[in-house]
C-alpha cells in the first residue's frame, strides 16, 4: 500500500495547498456574485409613506407609523398594505 506523507507531490507539498486554497477561494467568490445577482442580500426594503428603512416583519413603519401590513377582514391573517386581494381566502381588502 503507498502511503504519500511526506512524499513531493501530497496535500503536505505547500504548492498543492495553496491550489487547493485558492480554489475554495474562487468558489466562495462565485458563489458571493451569483446570490447578488439573484436578488439576494439586495437592498433593505423602504416604507411606502416615508422611504425609511424597514424589516419584512414589522407591520408599522418605525419612522412614520404609517401601517405596513393589516388583517384580512375575513379571514385575520396578515395582508401587505399594498394588496387588494387577500391570497389565503380571497376577500377584498384595503379597499381604496
């Protein structure tokens, strides 16, 4: 059986270490530009009302109040601001 510590040419060659380095290198930067092509780590969404910064989960802006998210009049789940329809049960909702 050949055993290839310590011998020119195994993952102890410091020439094969830094290849193999390098390449998990390039695949982390591929990887880094593909998720920001896709959309993903993009800008962090705005209010409506004020243009503030704010999460996905709040449902009032932090900076003006104005209401980000509601209930479904119907059915009480949570419905964007900007929706007309609710997808759960399909009532109508904020109706303008």
């Amino acid at each position: 059986m050949y055993c290839n510590w310590g011998g020119a040419g195994g993952w102890h060659d410091p020439g094969s270490f830094f290849l193999a380095a390098l390449l998990v290198v390039m695949i982390c930067l591929a990887a880094a530009l593909l998720f920001r092509r896709k959309g993903f780590g993009g800008p962090a969404p705005a209010c409506p009302a004020c243009g503030g910064v704010v999460d996905p989960a709040f449902l009032r802006c932090p900076h003006c109040a104005a209401a980000l998210k509601s209930h479904c009049p119907a059915c009480s789940r949570i419905v964007e601001s900007t929706w007309k329809y609710c997808p759960a049960c399909r009532a109508e909702v904020n109706k303008v």
